[in-house]
C-alpha cells in the first residue's frame, strides 16, 4: 500500500480525478475525514505547506505539492513528475509606475517566501532585507513596510487591486508528484507503477 499526501483544496480534487481516471473508481473523502483509505492507497490530507513534509519524513510514500513550496522548503525528497496542473509563478510586485532598482544599498522585501527570495536576491549581489508575513502581502509596500513584495500570481488580478503590478518573474511553478528516497527503493515497483500510469493520463491531454 502506497501512503500519499495531498495538499487540502483544488489540487487534491485534481489530484484524486487523476486516480478516478487511472482506476475508474471514486475516490472522496467523507466529511471532514483527514484520511481516506482504499486497497492499494491511503491518501492524507494536509497543508499545502506539510505535504513535502510528510513525505520527506516518511510518513507518506508519495505527495503532490507545488514547485515554488518544494523550492522554498529544500527538502530532500525525489521529484518524479511534473503534473502540469496549478501553473502559477513567484514574482515581484512593486507599486505600479515604480521600478525595480537593483543598484539601491539595500532592498526591503516582504514575502512568505523568504528562501526563493533571499536566494534570488543573494545570486544578483543585492542586499535584501526580507521581512517575513503570513498574509495580505499587497499591503507591505503600500503602507512602506516594504519596497517589494516575492508572492505567488497566477493572473496578477490580486496585485492590481491593489496598485500595484508585477515587475520581475522569479520563476514558473506547477504541482509535482513527489517521493520519499526510502520509499523510492523499498517500493519502487508501486512507485514507478502509478508515476507512469499518471504521466499516461497527463500525456493524453
């Protein structure tokens, strides 16, 4: 039996259609249940945040998380397969009309993503004083907490409304199936099975 953890919301509904497709059976969580068990598979249900997380520490075999959440975390865990689902981006935000200046003594930087961003800053020799938030983020530079905002966008209407506007892409992110390395080698017969039987469905988009 394969353990896998899904991350609470859209990419666990996309994530469980998947297998719904590779099995032709149902597969729901009932009302508020974290744990949903069937013959071959227990799925998890977790914060986005947890998912590489139960997996690195074994307590999943398998995940599906986003590249940006696997990218700011570093944890050591495989990347199997790219999902092409969730495609979003990490980007900076400025006030709109204001420009990215990377010659300025010291950047301020408000994100929830300080390791994207402390490593971006860091590869273009620019200072950066990263100020960690949990939310709102577009309120940073307007009320001059910040000069920057590092966040995620996928059509930048939230930026707008805000006034402010996306001046630097950082990079692309889709969500990725992921694998613990333990579980990689005692289980690879499962592992590769249902990792080539989901690049089926997705390749046949």
């Amino acid at each position: 039996m394969l353990t896998v953890a899904l991350p609470k919301g859209r990419i666990a509904e996309d994530t469980l259609a998947i297998f719904e497709t590779i099995f032709g059976d149902t597969f729901v969580f009932d009302d508020r249940k974290l744990i949903l068990e069937t013959a071959d598979f227990k799925f998890l249900l977790v914060r986005n945040q947890d998912v590489a997380t139960y997996v690195y520490h074994q307590a999943a075999d398998i995940g599906v998380v986003g590249l940006d959440t696997i990218e700011e975390q570093g944890l050591d865990v495989i990347r199997l397969l790219d999902l092409q689902r969730g495609r979003c981006k990490v980007a900076i935000g400025m006030r709109k009309g204001e420009k990215l200046d990377l010659s300025k003594p010291e950047i301020k930087v408000a994100t929830k993503m300080v390791n994207i961003s402390k490593r971006y800053f860091a590869e273009r020799a620019v200072a950066a004083d990263i100020i960690k938030l949990y939310g709102s983020i577009e309120l940073a530079p307007l009320v001059g907490l910040s000069d920057v905002i590092v966040d995620i966008v996928e059509t930048g209407t939230t930026m707008r409304q805000n006034g402010l506007e996306v001046v630097e892409e950082i990079m692309e992110s889709t969500t990725y199936l992921i694998a613990n390395k333990n579980s990689f080698f005692e289980k690879k017969g499962e592992v590769l099975d249902i990792y080539e039987k989901i690049n089926r469905v997705i390749s046949a988009k």
